[in-house]
C-alpha cells in the first residue's frame, strides 16, 4: 500500500496527538506503510518507536515487535495502551496464563501491537503460531543486539535471521539508537534486509555539553558530590563501575539530597521501588550501574556522570543521551584515568576467557549431554571461569545446553568466530580510550563514530573542546611565555608539512624542545585544536593484514593565516596535578590539610612564584610542570613545616617532595621565620 503525506498526518494526530513530524520521521513511516524493509539508527530520545507505530496501524494488521528487555515491552505496552491501541505482550515475566491470554487475542485479530521477547522464537510450536496468523510488519527494537560487534550482543536475537523469512512477506524495520557502519552492515545481513535502506540520522544533540577530565579515582566522588549540589544540574544518573561504589556513592549523594543506588544485585523489588521513584521525581537522583536505563523516558534529566570510563563509545552514547531529552540545556560528564582501562581489560578477561580455556572445555564435551557440574569438576575450573568459558562457547556454538542443567558438544568451529569477537570488545576499549583523549570537538567525534548520514560536521560549540569556560569541572588558563614558543614550533613544523602524525609530530619537536614529555605535548595539541589553530584526527593503515590506527594532526585555515596570536588566542589546561595519594612508609595515607586560599601570605606566594620560574627556566620547563598556580598558593597558606605536612597538600605527591621538597620547605621557613621572633 501506499500511504500518502495526508493519511500519515491524520494518524499522527488522531491517534498520537503530534501536529508535526520529528526530523526525518515522516520519511521512515511513508517507506515502511508501503512495504519497504529498513533499518533506523537514531539516538534516543529521537523518536524511532513511531517509526514503526505508525507505520503498523496503516498497514492494516498486527504488528509484531521483537524486544529484549521486559522493561522496555512494558512501558511500550502501557503508552500505547494510553492512546487507546489494543497492545500485548509476551515474556518470561508474565504468568502462563496471561501469555496465551495474549495469543489468542493475536490470533483473533484482537491486536494492533504484540510484543515478543526474542527467546520465545525457540519454544517447540511458537513460530508455527507465528506462521498461521502472519503479521502486517516486523519491528526488531534495540536491533545492535543481533550482531556479534554490538556493545550488548544477545545469542537469542540470532534466532531472528533464521526465523523472520517464515513470517514474510511482512516487511522487517529494525530500530537501535547505537550502531556503528560495521554493526549496521551485520543486522542488515542478519536479518537479510531487502533494499539496504537505512536511516542514520539525528546524532547532533545541539543541547548536551560533554565533557572529559582525567581524575584518579579517589577524587571522583567529591567531585560529583560538589557538580550535583547544585539544583539545577538534578535530575541526574551517575553512572559507576561497582556495585559497591553504587551504593557507596548514593549513600554519600543522599546526605545532600533525594539519591537512590540500582544495580543488578538488588532485588527485582527493590530495583523498581528505585526506579519508579526516579522516573516520579522523589529522587533527585540515582546511582547505578549499566543494569539501569534502556528503555527509561525521563525527559528532564539535567547531568549524566560516569565516575569511570565505559566499555564503549556506543553504550557511553546511549547513556549520556537519556540527558537532556526534553531539548533544555544538559551535560554529560565522564571522569576517567588510564586506571580505569586497566579495569576494563580485567573485565574483559572475565567475560571473555583466553581461547586455551574454551578449547579445554570444548574438549572434554561429548554428543552425549553431561551435567554441567560433573564437567566443572573434571576440568577444576572455578565456578566463574567455568560459567564464562560455557556462555561463550554456547554463543558461537561450540556447546549446546539443554534442560537439567546438561550441556553436550557443538561444532568445532566456534574459535573462528570467538577469536574476531574478543578483539573486537578490546578494540571498543581501545576506541573509547581514544574518544576520552580525543583533542577535537566531542559532539563531532560521536556524530562521525555513527556515521551519520545528514550531519554538517560543525563543531557542536558548547562541549569543553568547544566551550571550556563553561566547563564544571575542567580549568584552563593562558600560556606561558615558553609555552607559546613551543606551540609556535608545532605550528612550523605542520607548516613544512601539514598532515603528520602526531608521533613523527612529537619526535620533531622533541629535537627543539627536548624537556617535554608526552603528556606535555598532547596539552598543547589539545589546546591548539581547542583554539582551531590546528585539528586532531584518526587515521588508519594496514600491515600485515591488520588496522593500524594514529592520530594525524594537521592546520585549519585559520591556523594557516601568518601572524596568529597564540598569547591570545590560546588556552591550556589548568587542572591541578593529579598524582596518587601519597602514603607513609608505615601505615595508612596522609589526611589532607584543610586550608583557605585567603590565607595564602601574599609574600610566600610571590617567593615561590620567582623560584618556579628560576627553576622552569634551568630545566627549560613549562613553570606550571614544576608547581601548578594553585598549589603554590596551598603551600603559601598551610606553610608546611616538614615532608609529611607537605605531602599532605593537595596537589603535592611523593614526585614532588622527592624533586623540589627540600627547597621549598626552606622557601616557607624564611618567609614564616620573621613572624616568630
């Protein structure tokens, strides 16, 4: 059929209430009510449940929706329900009773929408239920679950590819707000999409401000404490890595305002008490894990903070995106350190065991089913190496597991596709370790990572690249004199030769200004991006049949242009040093001084400033390398009288002391000697 620009807005309004289309929607609703397979990637919040809603009531039938999460198929159910739509829907959490309730009103035409867990394809009868009552369309919601790349890959949707061709000639729409070009080209194939028609649109969120900062994770929860004592910046989702910290964090948030802690390991009461009274507004804000928030419609979330760095880019989008959805001004915050990376490749390592472990496993199965316990204690596996070991090779078939908890041999060749996908999950690690020292606009690297389709590629203008004084947490102030003749020295050198990689970038400078390091270079990298003097990119080759990725930097117009004033234009970043908690040879951590910057003796500070400068210019130093700005005015305001008092200054560690202690206990005991006579 072939449904007009008329008959879609009639609907719209009839049924949905909505006088116009949201971008892009129209388009999606007209191809698929004539019949057009698809695939829609669309951020959330974007409206892509009406690609299919609408749609569904014009062709004239059911709709069958595949959905993995209980929670989503509920909320789904009672909105439509709402509008007064005959809807259902089928899961584990349901009574028997009320499942075949549903089928038979499915059968009898009785529905416009049921919705299905992706499991049920695999009960004994089902799909031939299916085959006698076809459907008008197919929706396959959170679609990036089908594929192997996918951030939350589930076995079950594999059932989909192979079951969806007996219920056509329906036309198959699938929906997910996270698919990279990769993960688009396997749900295509998966579910043998006819046409290739794709939708990939609307990752610009004009209205959220991201913002990226290193911090040790000590830091992390004072941090959040003070971001979220404002009003405004609640409701808020904080995201932690623990179940531990969760709760641990909520504890300290709830001292100050309305907080509550989700996670898995709460019970299923407790999770949707904390819930409901989010979505309610009782709490002002929760802590959670990734256990929280697909399918949760919360428009006025103000802040979303990760105290660590997420698995992937695709799953830290989907988070941040629940911020900011009714269009008001949101911000995402990650804080992160290289720390955190080495969690997430320890977590990697529990999900995905070395491939040795699975083929031991693999050997011991027969065709004849065993009890999974008699097969834990042949191997001596422990009870969470072996639980991994048989999920995995159960997903790439190398295992089948029946009832009694009796698990027999698959095929033998389950390794070639297990290898791809446990790189793959360290490459996502590996993206989303790039995208957090990413130097450019982060709004343009998401948009980019998605690919799509109808972006301008501008700078968003409000992340901390684009915007830093409206930064919560992140500093930044004016270069030094020896800084800007090093930033003078990168923009020569891409001058000679624009485009290089910021590796031989590095190498050259380091032949002019020997004394920085790395880290140094990438500041002033990132502050000339910043600054739009130059921009940072991802590259890639090949060698030996594999990707290998850089990052190349190169000049912009303006940075080009003879005469530009770096003094001016330029900004650095002015966060404090971010060293580890220093400790005492014996016992516990130093407590930190508490001090008032208003303290600071106005003599003290100046001694200090002039000796910094004496030594950053012995060790052709950038000045803020040897003492930064605000920790010279902490020791001019505690006055430390030894190492201990000194290390117990914020933004003083054992590198320090060890380095310039001695001088600049001395510095401190000739400014206070005076007072004590």
């Amino acid at each position: 059929m072939e449904a007009t620009a008329l008959d879609l807005k009639q609907r719209l309004r009839s049924v949905f209430g909505h006088s116009v289309f949201r971008p892009h929607q129209e388009e999606v609703c007209r191809r698929t009510a004539a019949g057009a397979d698809g695939l829609v990637v669309m951020p959330t919040g974007a409206g892509k449940s009406l690609c299919y809603q609408l749609p569904g009531l014009l062709r004239g039938g059911p709709t069958l929706v595949f959905s993995p999460l209980i929670a989503l198929m509920e909320d789904q159910t009672a909105k439509l329900r709402e509008l007064g739509l005959r809807a259902e829907r089928i899961h584990s959490g349901r009574p028997r009773s009320e499942s075949r309730q549903a089928c038979r009103l499915y059968r009898d035409g009785g529905l416009d929408f049921l919705f299905i867990a992706p499991e049920r394809l695999g009960v004994p009868g089902f799909i031939e239920f299916l085959e006698r009552c076809r459907p008008a369309l197919i929706a396959v919601d959170e679609a990036h679950c089908i594929s192997q790349w996918g951030h939350d890959f589930r076995p079950d949707y594999r059932l989909l590819g192979r079951r969806l061709p007996r219920l056509r000639p329906a036309p198959v729409l699938a929906l997910t707000a996270t698919a990279t070009p990769r993960i688009q080209d396997d749900i295509a194939a998966q579910l043998d999409l006819e046409g290739d028609q794709r939708y990939i649109y609307g990752f610009r969120r004009e209205n959220l401000a991201v913002e990226v900062i290193q911090k040790r994770p000590s830091a992390r929860a004072a941090i959040v404490a003070e971001v979220l004592g404002e009003e405004g910046r609640r409701p808020a989702i904080v995201y932690a890595p623990t179940r531990k910290e969760t709760e641990s964090l909520a504890t300290r948030l709830n001292e100050e305002f309305p907080c509550g802690a989700y996670h898995a390991g709460l019970p299923a009461a407790e999770r949707d008490r904390v819930q409901g009274a989010f979505l309610e507004g009782e709490l002002e804000a929760i802590v959670a894990t990734t256990a929280f928030g697909m399918g949760i419609d919360k428009p006025d979330i103000r802040t979303v903070v990760h105290t660590a760095m997420p698995a992937s880019v695709e799953g830290y989008y989907q988070e941040i995106g629940r911020a900011g959805r009714d269009g008001a001004q949101a911000r995402a915050l990650l804080l992160y350190s290289w720390a955190d990376r080495r969690t997430q490749e320890f977590l990697h390592g529990l999900s995905y065991p070395e491939i040795g472990v699975l083929k031991e496993l693999h050997g011991v199965l027969s065709e004849e089913p065993r009890e999974q316990a008699d097969v834990q204690r042949r191997l001596r596996f422990s009870e969470d190496l072996f639980e991994a070991a048989l999920d995995q090779l159960r997903i790439h078939g190398g295992a089948v597991i029946g009832g009694g908890y009796r698990v027999r041999r698959g095929v033998d060749s389950w390794h070639r596709t297990y290898r791809v996908q446990r790189r793959h999950r360290l490459d996502q690690i590996d993206e989303m370790t790039r995208f957090a020292d990413h130097r450019g606009c982060r709004m343009l690297r998401l948009v980019r990572h998605f690919g799509d389709l109808a972006d301008s590629g501008r700078r968003c203008g409000v992340c901390d690249v684009c915007a830093p004084e409206a930064c919560l947490v992140r500093r930044f102030r004016a270069p030094l004199a020896e800084e800007v003749q090093a930033m003078g020295t990168v923009v020569s050198l891409l001058r000679r030769r624009d485009g290089l990689g910021t590796g031989r970038l590095f190498r050259d400078f380091r032949a002019v200004h020997g004394s920085y390091d790395r880290g140094a270079f990438e500041d002033l990298l990132g502050a000339l991006a910043q600054s739009r003097i130059l921009f940072v990119e991802e590259d890639s080759f090949q060698k030996d049949g594999e990707t290998i990725r850089y990052q190349r930097a190169g000049l912009t117009p303006g940075g080009r242009r003879r005469g530009v004033d770096l003094a001016e234009q330029v900004l650095l970043p002015d966060d404090p040093p971010d060293e580890p908690p220093a400790r005492r040879r014996r016992g516990g951590a130093v407590a930190p001084i508490e001090f008032a910057e208003s303290d600071a003796d106005p003599a003290l500070v100046e001694a200090l400033r002039e000796w910094r400068g004496k030594v950053a210019r012995e060790k052709r130093l950038p000045a803020y390398t040897v003492l930064h700005n605000r920790t010279m005015v902490a020791v001019a305001a505690v006055r430390p009288a030894d190492r201990n008092q000194l290390l117990a200054i914020p933004g003083v560690g054992p590198t320090t002391v060890k380095r310039y202690g001695s001088a600049l206990l001395r510095i401190v005991a000739a400014a206070v000697q005076p007072d004590s006579r």
